[in-house]
C-alpha cells in the first residue's frame, strides 16, 4: 500500500533525477556559433533553398551534435576575413591555405569544388593535361582562381586566355562562338545556364564530366573562440554519421532538386 510518505519520497528521487539529467545534458550541449554565409550558388545563398547544397550538409551536420547555427549574411569579401578577426564564429565553403590556418581551424573537407569545361553541343576537345588546349581560346572571369597549373601556363602564355566580368558573360561569349572553353564548377556552371539563359541557349552547351582540378571545401572555425577545436570535433563527427548512414547524399539530393525546381521558375517566368 502506497502511504503520502512513500509517494512523497518516489517523487523526490524522480525529481531528482530529471534534475541530474538536465545538468547533464546542459553540461553536453555545445553553446550556438554563428556562421557567415556568402553569396555562392547553388552551394550557398540566402534566397536558396535550405540556403543551398553546401548550408544543407553543414547546419545537418552540427544540429546532429547539438549545436546550432546562426547564419549571417554578409559580402562575400567579409565572409573569410570576419572570422579570421574573430567577429564570428565561422564560415564555410573555403579551401586550406597556410595564411588562413593561422586565424582557423580547418574541419575535414564536406564536399569538393569540381571545375569542368563547359562547350558547345556537338564540339570536341581532347585533353590529357591543360597544356593540350593550347589551341583553343579559353574563356576566364577576372578575379576568379582557376589553380595554380591554370594561372602559371596563362601568364606563359601557354594557354590563350580571354576575360570577362562575369561567368554569364563567358556564356554568352560560347554561344556567340568568341571563345571555344570556359572553366565553371560543375554544380555552379549548370545553375548558373539554368537561370540566366533561355532554354534554348541552354540546348547548345554543354559541360565535360572530366575534372581538371578539383578543391576540397571545408568549414572553418575561428581560433579566437576557446571552445574552436571541439566544434571541430563535433562537427567531424556529424559530418561522418551523415556519411556512413547515406544521409548526406540525400540530403544533398533533396537540396538539389529544390534548386533546380527554383531555377526552372526563374527561367519559366
């Protein structure tokens, strides 16, 4: 027979054990960090959906550790350098550089910028290294890295290289036939085809599967926050779960496909 003494002393372990379970778990949880998000389609953007393919795999990636993210909006010039001086937590999207690892720490890679040559339907251009498309008149948008392979035999004068402000400018310089190439990341290049040319445009390039370099992007992590290294961790560790399980291919599909249902709109209106 339970007596109110009883009760009152079963109640009282409960509690205190819910009590020593929620210390626990704030004990655990990492505090939220702030990320800076630039302007990068589809891997990045604020208007995109889950804030594009790359946002997707990384706010996944620490919410499965308990940690959640902020996303700051900011130019893209501001998205590297705020963290290095420590006015945000982190940033993604960024590949290793020597000069950066002084002011951040580097997660393992998430996914992997892939540039390709993008052509016109129906030309051909065999190559085994970049040397071989001497030939050819390669279009470039000033400003953009392209490796170092591509800078050095530009400056010799290897490969014959013609610029123009922006990626859409070097679409419209293939169709129009003033240059016969134009490296794109293979995610960007598409995207890019898909809402600025007419479906008609589209129909008359194409974009090469074979990659001639390709730069592994990671999240980085303020050093000037004293906790910087187990986020880190944590995130290594959620990036992997997401990995070994599968998920991060279907989150990486679902992200995709909304992208490209955005971009057929566009186009459509």
């Amino acid at each position: 027979m339970n007596t109110p003494k009883s009760v009152s002393r079963r109640m009282g372990r409960l509690l205190a054990a819910l009590a020593g379970w929620l210390l626990a778990t704030a004990a655990f949880a990492a505090p939220p960090i702030t990320l800076t998000l630039q302007e990068y389609p589809p891997f990045m953007g604020q208007n995109l959906p889950y804030q594009g393919l790359l946002t997707r795999v990384v706010t996944e990636s620490f919410a499965r550790q308990g940690v959640a993210v902020t996303l700051v909006p900011v130019p893209n010039n501001r998205a590297i350098e705020a963290p290095r001086r420590g006015l945000y937590d982190g940033s993604f999207g960024w590949a290793r550089s020597p000069e950066r690892e002084k002011d951040l720490f580097y997660t393992e890679p998430v996914m992997a910028l892939r540039m390709v040559f993008c052509q016109r339907k129906g030309e051909t251009y065999a190559w085994q290294t970049l040397s071989d498309l001497a030939p050819y008149r390669i279009g470039a948008t000033s400003g953009n890295y392209y490796s170092d392979d591509f800078t050095n035999l530009q400056k010799s004068g290897v490969l014959n290289v013609d610029f123009a402000g922006s990626d859409v400018s070097n679409f419209r310089k293939l169709l129009s036939k003033r240059i016969d190439l134009f490296p794109v990341d293979a995610e960007v290049g598409p995207y890019l085809m898909a809402t600025n040319l007419t479906p008609a445009e589209v129909a008359q390039l194409s974009c090469q599967d074979k990659a001639y370099w390709t730069a592994p992007l990671h999240v980085v992590i303020s050093r000037q926050r004293s906790d910087g290294a187990e986020l880190v961790r944590q995130f290594n560790a959620g990036l992997a779960g997401l990995k070994q399980s599968g998920e991060f291919n279907a989150l990486l599909d679902e992200a995709r496909k909304k992208i490209n249902q955005l971009a057929q709109g566009k186009r459509d209106k």
